[in-house]
C-alpha cells in the first residue's frame, strides 16, 4: 500500500470516511527526516509551487520595476478566495501594468469565498477572471512578461520562454529535471509539471532555507517569505488554513496548498519542508494532517494551536446547526503529538528556539 | 488494505489521484455474489436508504389516504437538487397535508442544483428547508406521522414511533438488528444508522426482490420501484447519475446515492443489491464505480452505456473549457468490463433477458 491512513472522519464518534495519503518531512540539504507513505509517486504540485513560481518576479527585477509592494507578492503566490481585497489588488495591479482582465488566461470563475460568490450572485453580476484564484499568480506572470519584453498573449503555454524559465527555477529547487517528467495542464491553463513527492518535499526544504542557490535567488526567496508573512491574508483569505497558518505563526510556517489534495509547509527558522499529498485529492483533510505533522514536529506553540483549533479538527455542522461530527488525525500513523525524534531534536536546537516563539 | 484501488483522476493521461472503497454485490438470497474490499466494514448508508425508508409511506396507507402519486413517492425516496420542479411539489405536498415548510425538521440550505441555487440568489432570496435535498423524505415521515396519529414535531429524534418503526423496517430487509449498531444524526437531523457494507448490499438485494418478507411490505417495495421508474426526475434532478441511471434503464436499475461516497444499486430482474463506500466519502467517483460494476455484470446494454457515457468517466474540464483530465475506473479491480462470472451467467439467464432490453 502505497499510502497510510492520515485522516478520519467521523459521526458521532464512529468512523464515517478515511483519508490516505503521503507525506515527506525534508531538510534543506535535501536529506529526509521522516516519511510516511510512498515518497516516489508522482504528484501534480499545482498551485503548491506558486511561492515557487514568484521567484522570477523578484529576482528579474520586475517588481523592483513595477515597484510591487508585500501584498502584490503575496497575490503573487496566492490561492486567494476572490473576496473584496483579492479583487481589488488583482485590479489596480494589471492597472499599474497598464493592462485589462483580458490578459489574464485563466478563466472566469465565481470566487470560491462563498459570502463574496453570494454578494456577486445577489447584485446581479458573474464570476470573471480577477476571481480566479490564480488570477495574482497570472499578474505576476504578466508582470515578468512585460519587464523581459515576452510576448503577454501566449505566457500560459509551455513553450513560452517565462514558462521555460519557472521550469528551470523548479527544477533547480527540486534537484530534478522537469522536463524528464509528465507536464500536465492546470486548472487555469498554465503548465502543470509532475515530480516525486519528494522531490516537492526537498524544493520546500530549500525554498524554507536557500542555501547551495545563487545569492540573487536566495535573496529572492527571502523577500517572498518576508512579503508573505507581511500580507498572509492575501496568499489566502478570512478563514482560510494558508493564510491563518502563516499569520499564527508570523511566517514560522509558510503553508501553500494546490489543487487535489496537496499541501506543503516551509519553515524556514528550522530549515525544513513538508509536502504531502492526499490520494484521493481531498482539501478537507491535507490541513488536518499537516497541522498533526507541524505538531509532531514541535513547530506550533500552545497557543499557536489553540489559535488554530478551528484547522486542527474541524466539525462537522449539520443543517440544523448541530455538531454531529469531526475530521481528525487518525491515531495510527504519527507518534504522541508534540513528540519528535532524537534527530530531529537536534535539528530544533540547530535551527534555534525561534518557532517556539511564533 | 480494507479498501481495493476503484477509481483513478487522471490529468492528461498521468493519474493524479486515486479513490480506494470497497464494494458487494449480493442476491435476494443473501448470498455474495463477488464482492472487493472489506465488506464486513461498518458504514453509514445515509440517504442510500432513503427507498427503504419511504416503505412505511405505502403500506401504512398514508400514501393512499393523501393520494400521492408517482412524482410524490419518487420524491420521498429522493435527494433531490433542488430545482424547481421539486420544491414545486415539495410545497404542493405540505399544502395537500395542511403544514407549512416550518413542520419540515431538515436545516435552510440552497438547492444543490447549481444553476437553481444562483437563481434564487440573483432573486435576493436565500436557502429553505424546502431545498434540502432530504425534503422530500422529511415530507414522507410527516404523511405517514400525520395518517398514524403520531407526533409531528419530534418526527426526527431517535425515539419518535415512527424512526422505530423505520429501523424495524430496516433491520428487516438488513436482516440486522440496527439497535444494537452505533447510530449517529444525519445531515438534515434524523437519525443515520450503521451497519456493515455487507448488510447494507443484502438490503438493496431484497429491495431489489423481496422474497421471504411479507406480502403487504412486498407490494409496497413493488409500488416504489413502479413510482421511481415513471418519474425518475424526482428522485435527484436533471444530469444526475441517479435519475439517468433510473430513466435511461427504465427502471431496470435502481439506483441511490448516499453522502460521504455512498452508492447502492437495486437490479429488480436479477435479483441483485450492490452496495459501494468510497473510504474517503468522494461523491465524484462513487457513480464511477458504481457504472463499471453495472458494465461488469452485464446490465447495461451498449445503448445505455452510451447514453450514461457522461457518467462512466466523466472529464474534468478546466476554467479555459479545456478537457484536461477524466475520472475512470482503476483498470485492477474489475476483469474486462462487459464480462461476468460462470456463476453470474447462470444468473443472468435465470433472471431473464428483460435488462439487455432496458
């Protein structure tokens, strides 16, 4: 079985559905400090790789150029929930960009924050591309294409030489070629690439602590980080595990989901990645189990755990408003909570008591 | 592993995501007839017992005393999407009682059916009850209550004559006594028994043709597969894998859906019951594996298949509208599709050719 039980849910104590999953915890040097599952299957990152695919916006100089601030560069590795500020940013941006909604190639959707989806529906309009939740990683896309002089109207195909570019930047992150591997086509038209999920687990690992990297790209992964734990709300949304996570912790850990079940964690004071994949590409259970690995790690604090109780094992609320249900870690697969092996004990030292501050 | 590999989501021809369930398929005997997975498994069958629990409605005659027809009983075996067709007959129903949709214990949510739900919103209206997709049960346990003199307002709870008198129903057909299972509170707020898959599969086979049961709740099984056949629209909506299913087949497959990955299909003429978790509760592909199961055993006909292809592996289109991937069954779990054990064939011709017809 290449995958272990991570998750359950349950009516009224008994288990009503199981989550599988794998998941990777890798160390900046790329060694692996603990597994569960099979690490070697092949996964669609997804949008998991957005702070990933930003790097070029800084270190090409164009939001130097276009003088993008924090909330711009959170946009930029967002998923975000389409509410209000999302829509805003996304628009004076491709303004700034002197450009319209119609450069964008994602398509036009509702926003996926259903109060905002509801507002829109009630005063008579649709969804469209701004609401996307790609749409801040599309400007940024725009944003590179301009400041290289590439063509705008063809940036979301593989062969465009911005989309070559990211390829090699990930490649670079994830110690692997790119191009040897399935490149799929994402949700919002750009390239999906494949890779083994541990090789998604040491290119968060080096996004966390970018060492072995050339000091431009370091010092572009850096600026990301400090913009992401600037704005979190704008990698995210109001209530959204992404952007609670990175808020909690003041940017201790730099969570980033993708589409079908993924989820990754950077955290950069103890040099560290995460990335894990739910099999069945579920999104109600990949923060579960990250947040019951983070735990194991001794990455939260007690009150960065009571603050994100809501994440941790979500109830399940019926129609007349009644609890008749959680989702939790299942018991089986990780040590008593809290713990953490001796080698990693001496990871924690190393990395110094910094997230115990978060 | 309880669970066997059923349904793979693939983007452009790499498997991105994998469903594990387990499945039986049992004959009015109670006999298992192939099975995969763990069938000894305990699950909730949700509103997969929703035929079995419209039972009461006919041969307490209550549904005679109210004159409801086909669209009614359909409706009372439903999770229906919502549309306007069955809140039409869902208020038409309460009115023919003399209650209102107060009476009605399931929560205000929006209509499942996409398009209904936005419609109501660009009208500035919100959720009812009369649009939960359990309304048209919640109609029939308020008929039956009302035509056995029993209390109206505690139809829902647990202890209520009428919920007593359903798992009675239940255990009969389950041959089971679900009192002595766990029993949680489902999403509208009545009771959701558990028992294992197994069972759950002998109770659609006895559905399907029940034998060694007594006449008067025969007849009142036989009148609720005639009432979904004629009006298979009523028990889910438009595009639905249910209603086509149950039209496309004529009535020679009936079939219901349950949360959190629940499928079950009774074959009337062969006198089989299958039963279906997918482990991880995914709606997406329990229709999936449900159709290669029918494709399996032989009772779908190449024109049905044909008309139910936007069910068998559905694509996944992107916001572009580009195809980029598909939902299909594992190619492990199922010998080639279309052929059936010697045992099966027997079977077959037992039950007559009248399903090749449908």
């Amino acid at each position: 079985m290449p995958y272990e039980l991570l998750v359950e849910v349950t009516r009224n104590d008994t288990v009503e559905s199981r989550h599988f999953g794998a998941a990777v915890v890798c160390d900046y040097r790329g060694d692996v400090v603990e597994s569960w599952g099979n690490i070697d299957s092949l996964v669609f990152p997804r949008s998991a790789l957005k702070p990933m695919l930003a790097i070029h916006l800084v270190e090409s100089g164009a939001s130097e150029q276009y003088c993008l601030g924090d909330a711009e560069l959170s946009l930029a590795c967002s998923s975000h929930q389409g509410e209000q500020i999302h829509q805003t940013l996304v628009e004076s941006w491709l303004n700034r960009l002197g450009l319209t909604e119609d450069y964008l190639a994602c398509g036009a959707v509702l926003p996926e924050h259903t109060e905002s989806a509801h507002k829109l529906l009630a005063s008579g309009q649709t969804g469209c591309r701004i609401h996307h939740n790609c749409s801040g990683k599309h400007a940024g896309f725009l944003t590179t294409a301009l400041h290289l002089n590439m063509p705008l109207d063809t940036y979301h195909l593989v062969d465009h030489p911005l989309q070559q570019l990211s390829l090699a930047i990930l490649s670079d992150l994830a110690d692997i070629d790119l191009k040897q591997h399935p490149i799929g086509i994402d949700g919002c038209g750009l390239p999906a690439p494949t890779m083994p999920l541990l090789q998604l687990g040491r290119a968060i690992a080096r996004f966390a602590r970018p060492v072995d990297i050339s000091d431009y790209r370091a010092q572009a992964i850096y600026r990301l980080h400090e913009a992401i734990a600037n704005e979190p709300l704008y990698i995210g949304g109001h209530g959204s595990v992404v952007s609670e996570l990175n808020e909690v912790t003041k940017g201790s850990v730099l969570a980033k989901t993708g589409a079908e079940g993924i989820i990754t964690a950077a955290i950069p004071s103890m040099g560290l990645g995460i990335a894990l994949k739910i099999a069945d590409g579920s999104a109600r259970a990949r923060s579960v189990a990250l947040l019951a690995i983070l735990d194991h790690l001794g990455a939260l604090s007690d009150k960065d755990k009571h603050k994100l109780r809501a994440h941790t094992s979500p109830r399940i609320v019926n129609s007349r408003g009644l609890a008749v249900g959680e989702i939790r870690p299942a018991a089986s697969w990780l040590p008593k909570q809290g713990s953490c092996s001796a080698e990693l004990s001496c990871m924690l030292h190393e990395g110094g008591p910094s997230f115990h501050d978060a």
